[in-house]
C-alpha cells in the first residue's frame, strides 16, 4: 500500500484478491483513517462493482469516482466518521 499522489488518497491494491477480501481490507482500512481521508480502491474482483457502492452507502462513506481500466476496477472515496 501507498499514498496515490494523482488523488492525494491512500492505495489499497486488492488486485487478484476475491470476494469477500477487497471488502475486509478496505473495512479495515477505513477504521484506521480519519474524517475526510481518500483511499483509492483497486481490484480485479467484478463483484466490487457491487460491492462497493453498497459498502459506501450502508456504512455512510462518500463514493466520489468510479472507473474501469483494462482487467482493474478502481473507486475513490472519502472517509465520513460520525
């Protein structure tokens, strides 16, 4: 893991990584940042396209993109503590 600094967000490479695991990391990960914090989620597992969005809405963390490139999935949201 690393800091992206195209989006000043947190990388968490989950590629080759299956369901539920990009899920788990990015949960634990989220514990760990503080209120306005990014991470950028990157995956291979085409059930995050799913699963993440439903991550952000269930838990209250602002999904601001979503893209594809090639075989990756990538999402960029913003930590919300409440």
């Amino acid at each position: 893991m690393s800091t992206d600094s195209t989006f000043n967000a947190h990388l968490l490479d989950t590629s080759g990584l299956r369901c539920p695991e990009p899920i788990m990391m990015l949960h634990a990960l989220v514990r760990k940042k503080s209120a306005e914090q990014q991470i950028l989620l990157k995956a291979t597992d085409p059930a995050t396209l799913r699963d993440v969005p439903k991550f952000c809405q269930f838990l209250g963390h602002q999904l601001l993109q979503q893209w594809q490139e090639q075989e990756h999935y990538y999402y960029l949201l913003q930590v919300v503590k409440k």
